[in-house]
C-alpha cells in the first residue's frame, strides 16, 4: 500500500466524539498500578511505573501531588495482554503522561513508563550527552525484555503486540527504535540547516559547557518487535532524512502543535513527516495537527500545588486553548490508536 499522509485538525465536535464513541474499544476495565525497579542497560538501575488491567476495586491513588483512579499493587487481569512502552520527554517524568497511560491500561493494554536515567526531572546531569541518547532506546528495549521474559511481575505479554509512545525526546527515542540510526555528527548538520530552530540554542549553550554528543554507540538501537507506534512532536537532531525513511513500524500516529516554541518544525517533525511518505509501501500514517498547542501542551495538567514552581512555558498555554479538555481527547485517541493497530499486529 503506498503510503498517505491525512492531516487532520484536533477541534472539538459532535463528529469527533462520535468517532471516539463508535470505534471498536474493548470494554473499560479497572487499573492497577504498582513501580518496579530494573536494571539499566547503561549502569545502575531504573524505575518504571506500570498501568494495566486488574479485577480489583479502584479509587483514588495520590502520587505525590498527583491523582488518578487505581489501585496501587493491584493483582494483574489474566489474560495475554499487548504493551506499550512510553518515553518521556527531557527533564520529564515518568508521570507527565499518566492520563495517557491510564486510559491505554482501561482498554486492556499493559503500559509501562521509565523515569528515563540522568534525564529526568529529579537528575537531569546527562542532558545532552550520548549516554543518554544512546542509553534511552536501550532502556525501552530492556523493558520490553523483562515484561516479556519475567512473569514475576504478573504480565502475559504478547512479544509480537508492542507498541510505543513518544514525545520530545521520547519521540527521538521512539524513531531509533523504530529503525531510524541515529548519528550525533548529524546534530551539528541539522543545526546548520536550520540555525533558527530553538532546540539549536540549548543545543549550543550545552556546547559552550564542554558537552559532548560524540560519544555514543547506535548500533543495534532498533527494537523490530515495536509494531506501533505514537509520537508527539519529536526532537529529531541526530538522524538524517535517510535515517528516518529507514523506519520500519508499521503503524504511526504523530501529533504536531500550532506553535514552534520549543522545535521549529521544518527542522524536526515535518521531516518526519515527509520521510516516512518517502517510505512508498508501509502502513498508512496518521497525522494530527493540533490548533493553538504548544510544545508542552502534550503534557499531562500540573496541579495547581505545584503549577507556582514551574516554568510558565510548561503549564501556559494559548488563551483559547483548554489543555485539559485537549488531554481528554488527546488520551483517548492515542489509546484508540495504539489498540486498534496492535490488534492488526501478528498473532502468536
């Protein structure tokens, strides 16, 4: 099938929700939630947070400042279950997408979420460096090798229904993934192509520190067992337009913003965009372009206990803009999505 591109606009209509009504989702199923700590493929260990389906009564599970329906240590469902691993972006957190993750795990699905090591919002020292470039798709892979092998976390996870999800950085994490070889000379490459792009200044700045990007092994990156793929505006500085017509998932979905406050678009997600129609016999492509979003706009709501501590471009958005509503529609679409196509994915 030769690969289209549908650009569609996220707004709020009675043929929106219609769709969200009519689509073929499995009944809502209680979510328990638990977090397990694994080895980290680059040294020491990680932590994943883990959503999924359980039989057990849920109700309000506090994290922190953060809230949702669950059920803390909840005894898994049973049943062969298919997996999405989700990518947070830099500085992020294993959390900034728990809306996301916890209406996937209310379709069924098995979701798990790391606090990405030494680029994470409580240690944040790798930014920048390739022991996190290289180290956060070997992380992905790692989770995807534990839920599959070791049943002692309670998961029958179908190794052939894996999914992933995105953003920021995630979203480079994803597309290495997915088959695109990063290469960190290619970052210099891209920030003379496009010397406007804000992601270019942080990217100098970490330069002028002593910041190295060279020191990175991309071998072997790509996991073949995702077969699904979201990816919400990705930072996409280390491939090559070849690089990302190498992609080999079948099903993709990317969200782009109105609004170029973090990446500029010609630089990152329109090639992502154009490379993967240059791929010529993949699955169809869904692209979704948001009106009035911003970079962080993809982000979970913060709380209002926290919203004082925060960079105001993290928790601002457009006057017209409702992040929350967005969330609401943006969680059930992807869940949609990624359920939808990993059932389209081959069976045991």
């Amino acid at each position: 099938m030769k690969l289209s591109i549908f650009l569609s606009s996220l707004t709020v209509s009675c043929s929106l929700l219609s769709a969200f009504a009519g689509s073929a989702v499995a009944a809502e199923h209680n979510v328990g939630f638990k977090r397990i700590q694994l080895d980290d493929p680059m040294g020491g260990s990680m932590q994943v947070s883990l959503w999924y389906p359980t039989d057990e009564k849920v109700g309000p599970l506090n994290l922190g400042p953060f809230s949702f329906e669950a059920k803390r240590n909840a005894k898994p469902k049973p049943g062969k279950r298919s997996l999405v691993v989700m990518s947070h972006g830099t500085g992020g957190s294993d959390l900034g997408h728990r809306n996301v993750a916890l209406e996937m795990a209310k379709r069924g699905l098995v979701v798990a979420a790391p606090l990405h090591p030494r680029n994470n919002f409580r240690d944040d020292s790798g930014l920048g460096t390739g022991i996190v470039l290289e180290g956060r798709p070997r992380q992905i892979s790692a989770i995807i090798t534990a839920l599959i092998n070791d049943k002692s976390h309670g998961f029958d996870v179908n190794q052939r229904h894996v999914g992933g999800f995105g953003f920021s950085l995630g979203g480079y994490t994803m597309l290495a993934l997915m088959g695109a070889k990063p290469a960190p000379r290619q970052i210099a490459i891209n920030c003379q192509a496009y010397e406007n792009d804000p992601a270019c200044l942080l990217i100098k700045q970490l330069r002028s520190k002593g910041v190295s990007f060279s020191k990175m092994d991309s071998s072997e990156l790509a996991d073949s067992r995702l077969c699904a793929a979201v990816i919400a505006d990705p930072f996409t500085g280390p491939f090559s337009d070849d690089a990302l017509r190498s992609v080999k998932t079948r099903f993709v979905q990317i969200w782009k913003p109105a609004f170029e406050n973090v990446l500029l678009a010609k630089a990152h997600i329109d090639r992502v965009i154009a490379n993967l129609n240059d791929r010529g016999t993949m699955e169809e492509t869904e692209v979704i372009s948001v009106p009035l979003a911003q970079h962080y706009s993809f982000l979970a709501p913060f709380p209002k206990s926290i919203s004082y501590g925060l960079p105001p471009e993290l928790i601002n958005d457009h006057d017209d803009f409702d992040r929350t509503k967005f969330q609401e529609r943006f969680a059930k679409e992807v869940a949609n999505f990624l359920a939808t196509s990993l059932n389209k994915c081959s069976s045991d």
